[in-house]
C-alpha cells in the first residue's frame, strides 16, 4: 500500500508539472512581443539589404539612399508641361494657364480605373459622390474641409488645375498631393473620372450622343 | 532459495513499455505543436513606436489599404508609407497630439520612423505582393482581418507548408479583382466561382510549386 501511496505522489506531480508547464509555455497564437523563433537558421538573414530595410552604415539608418542633389530621371525627360504639370507651354510660375482639354486619350476602361483610384485617395475627405462627406471628413469634425466637386467654382476649374490639385496639393497641403502615389496617366484618369461625376449632376440630354438617344427613345422635346 | 530480483521487477518490462511509449507521444505531439510556427509566430504583436491603430484609419473611417500602402499592386513589397503620406492629414489632424510626437519628429528632420516589421520571411524564401494580387488573393487571406486590429499582430504562421497549402489548392482564396482589399469580402459564401470571371477565364488557376518559383 505504502508504494501505491508513493506512486500516486509521483504521478499527480508529474501530472501537475506537465500543466504548469504547458500554461507557462501557452497556445498557439497566443499574443506576444517577441519576435516568431525560426529553429533552423540558415541563411535566414543574411547580408544583401531588403526594401525598406535598416543599414547602420548610414546615420539616418536607412539602406534605402535619398536622391542626392542633381540626380536626373532616366527615361525620356518630361518636357511635356501639358502632360505633366497640367500647364500650357506658354505659362509662367506665377501665372499659370491651365490646359482646358485633358492631354492623354482616355477610353472608358480609363475612367473606370480613374473611378478605383478616386475610391482609393478621394473618397476618405471628399466622399464617394464628391459631396465632401467622407468618413474621414466626418470624424475629424470641421478640422478638415475639402471641397466639394459640385460647387461653382469647382465646376469651373479647367482640368490643368485639376490635376495640379492633385500633383501638388491644394492650399499649402490642405490637401496633400498625390505625386508619389499616382502615376501620371492614374491622375489624368482621376481628373475625368472627377469631371464624369461633376456631369451626373449636370448633365442634359444634349450631352448624350444620339445613337444612344435614338436607342432608348429619348428626343430633346420632353 | 532466495531469488536475485525482487518481485516487483516483474513489472518493468510492462511500465517500461507504457512509460517510454506515453514519453515518445509526448515528445512527438510536443514538438508538432510547440515547433510549429503556428505556434512560434503566429501571434506576434509588437509595440510600435507610433499607437497606430488600423482598426481606427481602415475600420472606422475606411481608408483603402493602398492609401498608405500604395504600389502594392505594382511592386514585389508592400511599402511602409512615408512620413508625407500621415502628414497629409496630420498636419491639420490631431496636429498637436502627444501620441503623434514621433512622426511630426521624423517629418521635420528627416529621419525614418522606427516601425518594427511584423511580417517577415527568411531571406531565403521571395514574396511578391503584385504577383498575388495579379493573381486574385486579397489583402486578408494572409493578413487577416486588419481592420479590426488595434495593434497589427501575426495571423498567419508563414510556415512554407501554409504557403503550399494554397499553392496546391488555390481557389477557394480567389476572389474578384474588385474585392482585393475588402476585408469583409467572403467569396464562399457570395458563391463566387473564379472559373466563370472574365479575369481570370483565360488564366492558369494554379500556384507554382516549384522550388524556384519562391526559393530564388
């Protein structure tokens, strides 16, 4: 009886240990700060720099290296004032003349990668249909106030201010420009997708072609 | 005559054979289950030095993922965003707040905001974002539901066998292009068959599963 007795003891220790242990070690997905165990090794860092990574070289810490003074673009160079910065050849710094028409040719596929685009960097402040009602608008209680695209003098922008708007921001980045996110061809799209919800508003029957009119039966009379 | 063992040492073969079999299930469930980085990595929340919270910028207010992380679609990484991108409204947000000190710091001198990375591979293996969404993988099949997250912690173990998983079996993961970063999106339960998208009609549905295609 007495080694019964004894194994018992043993047992219930180990049995308990076991526990402890295992609540200590916890389960899996468990929250923690430290960082995931890689039990094998070999070569998981190793000596090449990743995007975006840390190299001590450097006193500012970063592998990735700022542009340094004079650096010029490879490609061809972006002479195109009207492509690139919205701007009539012929205008000056501080007077611009913005181009009227939109200098690349869109297709509809354009305008429907204009409208993702808008969805994606607009719609947070300026809202979805352009009534500056977005969630971020609405959250941040009257510290922010875009414009709305349905205004007057929104209506009467030519496209060139358009898009600097969105290449450079409006208002000593009241609204923060777009450069670095948007290629030139997205902020073209955006800027007729902008002018495609502008005539939702507006529009007439006039503005629709007439073979769509003769299809749907609508004539200019009603 | 008196014999050389006691009796008790009749059992041993018996306890032997349940004790070394009782310890080798031990050791073996042991190491599946704490060996595995479904349980080594997944989970890992680090602290961050800014209380950025995506529960709050992509939950509450619905900022698309690609408003901070923008290139993902073209590029092989997800980039961390620039200082310039929070500025653009934290120049007027929130602009004198305390929790905000580090990134007005680093937007005036110039200097890298410390972020930890939280989902890293081995050097070894090669991931490339556009590729997968190319491919009609979402932002949350791998990273879960971020915009619930008030810290962003590990989800997904990351482990080679969990990226094969998918590889071999790929489409219950796909879902329309349109719906690439909505988190609430849930392409078994729309009934969404990626064979009938004119996305990817003409497309080969199926992952690599060569060594070299991630191990370059």
């Amino acid at each position: 009886m007495v080694q019964i007795k004894c194994n018992n003891k043993l047992f219930s220790s180990i049995i308990g240990a076991t526990f402890l242990s295992l609540t200590l070690i916890g389960c899996r997905g468990q929250k923690s700060e430290n960082p995931p165990i890689l039990p094998i090794q070999n070569m998981v860092e190793q000596t090449s720099f990743g995007p975006q990574s840390k190299n001590e070289f450097y006193k500012d810490g970063r592998a990735y290296r700022p542009q340094i003074l004079g650096t010029v673009e490879f490609d061809k160079p972006k002479t195109d004032k009207r492509l690139y910065e919205g701007k009539e050849p012929d205008s000056t710094e501080h007077d611009p003349k913005w181009v009227k028409k939109i200098p690349l040719k869109l297709s509809e596929k354009d305008i429907q990668r204009g409208q993702a685009k808008y969805v994606v960097f607009c719609t947070p402040c300026h809202g979805y249909a352009g009534d500056s009602d977005g969630l971020v608008t609405q959250r941040a209680g009257g510290v922010i106030r875009p414009s709305n695209i349905h205004d007057k003098e929104r209506l009467a922008l030519p496209v060139g201010k358009i898009y600097d708007a969105i290449h450079n921001g409006v208002n000593n980045w009241n609204m923060p420009g777009f450069a670095s996110q948007l290629s030139v061809e997205d902020k073209w799209a955006v800027v007729a997708y902008v002018r495609a919800l502008q005539l939702t508003r507006r529009a007439t029957l006039e503005n629709i072609p007439a073979d769509i009119k003769a299809k749907h039966g609508w004539s200019n009379k009603q | 005559m008196e014999p050389i063992f006691p009796k008790w040492t009749n059992r041993i073969p018996l306890y032997a054979g349940i004790g070394v079999s009782l310890l080798l299930i031990a050791i073996v469930t042991g190491i599946w289950y704490y060996f595995s980085p479904k349980f080594l990595a997944v989970g890992y929340e680090p602290v961050q030095p800014i209380a950025f919270s995506h529960q709050l910028h992509a939950g509450q207010m619905g900022m698309d993922c690609s408003y901070c992380h923008a290139g993902v679609e073209k590029g092989s990484f997800s980039p961390i965003p620039a200082a310039d991108t929070c500025m653009g409204c934290h120049n007027k947000v929130k602009k004198d707040s305390p929790r905000l000190k580090v990134l007005r710091d680093s937007f005036e001198n110039k200097t890298p905001i410390p972020w930890v990375r939280v989902h890293s591979l081995p050097r070894y293996s090669h991931f490339d974002h556009s590729a997968h969404l190319t491919a009609g993988v979402g932002c949350v099949s791998c990273h879960g539901r971020i915009d619930k997250m008030n810290t962003v912690s590990m989800v997904s173990p990351l482990s080679m066998g969990w990226c094969l998983d998918c590889h071999r079996n790929p489409l219950p993961n796909i879902r329309p292009q349109s719906e690439l970063k909505n988190m609430i999106y849930d392409p078994h339960a729309e009934g969404y068959i990626p064979l009938n998208d004119p996305d990817y009609k003409d497309k080969l549905i199926q992952g690599p599963q060569a060594c070299g295609a991630c191990h370059y």
